[in-house]
C-alpha cells in the first residue's frame, strides 16, 4: 500500500469513526427523566423460594394480601406508606403470635434515551394514576376492616380504580407499553371481580401490593 493509499483508508477510518461518535453523541442527548419517586413499607413475612405459594396461601387465608416478593424471598401481608404504619400492625400481630419484618422498597427516578425519551412524561403520569389507584385501594381496605364504609362503597373504590387502570393501558398506544400493560390489565380485572362479587378487605390489599411492586419496579418494565 502506498502513502498516499494509507492516508485514505486513515481518513477513511477517522470519517466512520467521526460519524459513528456523532450518533451515539445525539441519541444520549435525547434523554428525559421518569419524575417518579416514592416510599413504602411491606410488612412480610419470610419464606423460601420452594414454600412461597404455601405461605401465600396462608397469609391470604388470614386476611393478608398474601402476594410473593420477586425472588420468593417474602409474602406480602399489607404495605404501608409510612413505617410508623407498618411498626404499628407488626407489633398487633405480634401479640398474636405472627411474627413479621418491615420491607421498605423505593420507587426511584430513571431517565429514558434515544426514540424512549419521548414517552417519559407518560410513564411519569402513569406511575402517579397507579399510585392513587392503589391509595384508594388501601383506604377501602381499612374502612372495610374497621367497618368504617360497606360493600357498596368497597365496591364503588374497585370499579374507580378499575376504571382508571383501564383507560391508562387503552391510552398507552405501541409495543413500548406492552409488558407495563399487561399488569394494568391484570389488576383492573381484579378490580372487576372485586366490584362484581363481595368485597373482601384482603383482596382489595391484594391488588394494591401487586400495584406498588410494579411501582419498585417500574423501570424494568421499559
């Protein structure tokens, strides 16, 4: 190869790797930050991977939510938006002679790159709906055990709830909201049965923990 062939090929290289710092410069300029946080405590109890649904069951079968953490570390028994909240009910069931441990998980901001970054104020008014879906959750709930409201209003919290998760993953058009989709979905049709049945105060804690561990892990789904 002569001189002047070998400074082509060089300026060559230099172009293409020019042009290809240049795309990678431009798609990381586009990012957009998912503005949600928030704090909550589970109250749980331990299991194994290979007795989580046995312990589910047991724990649904008190009046729990009775919903496995990831990893089938724990089962849920109720969550908690503040751990004063938490350290309260833990001490009642410990006189009962349940003993339980607090979970505190966090939902965190993440930033969205590139062609994602467009859909970040969406995930963000998302994640605030599924939230309020699952406070309303929670505070039927304990009407219903502290016989605070009836069915009628339990029922009435339900079918808001399934209303608002419904009209979040019919307005969530494409492929990037499929998985996150498909929990909306899930839980909005627990809600359903919920509204079209008896309303049980474990049931309505049920779906809100469901609600919240998509929360904690809200970044996962995009």
């Amino acid at each position: 190869m002569s001189l002047w062939q070998f400074f082509i090929v060089l300026g060559m290289f230099a172009a293409a790797l020019l042009l290809f710092v240049s795309v990678v410069f431009c798609i990381n300029r586009d990012e957009r930050e998912v503005d949600f946080e928030a704090d909550y405590y589970f109250l749980v109890e331990n299991c194994e991977d290979s007795t989580a649904a046995a312990v589910a069951g047991k724990v649904y079968g008190r009046g729990g939510a009775g919903v496995a953490l990831e990893g089938g570390r724990a089962v849920v028994v109720a969550c908690y938006y503040t751990v004063q909240d938490a350290e309260r009910v833990q001490a009642s069931m410990r006189e009962k002679g349940v003993e339980t441990r607090i979970e505190a998980l966090s939902a965190r901001k993440f930033k969205l790159r590139g062609d994602a970054a467009a859909y970040a104020a969406r995930v963000t008014a998302n994640a605030e709906t599924v939230e309020t879906c699952a406070r309303l959750l929670y505070r039927a709930a304990n009407g219903l055990e502290r016989a605070e409201i009836g069915q009628a209003e339990a029922k009435a919290a339900a079918r808001g709830a399934a209303s608002s998760l419904a009209g979040l993953w019919q307005g969530n058009g494409g492929g990037f909201f499929d998985g996150w989709n498909a929990e909306l979905i899930g839980a909005a049709r627990s809600c359903r049965e919920v509204a079209d049945g008896l309303a049980f105060a474990k049931d309505l804690r049920r779906i809100q923990a469901r609600l919240l561990c998509a929360l904690v892990g809200l970044d996962a789904y995009f």
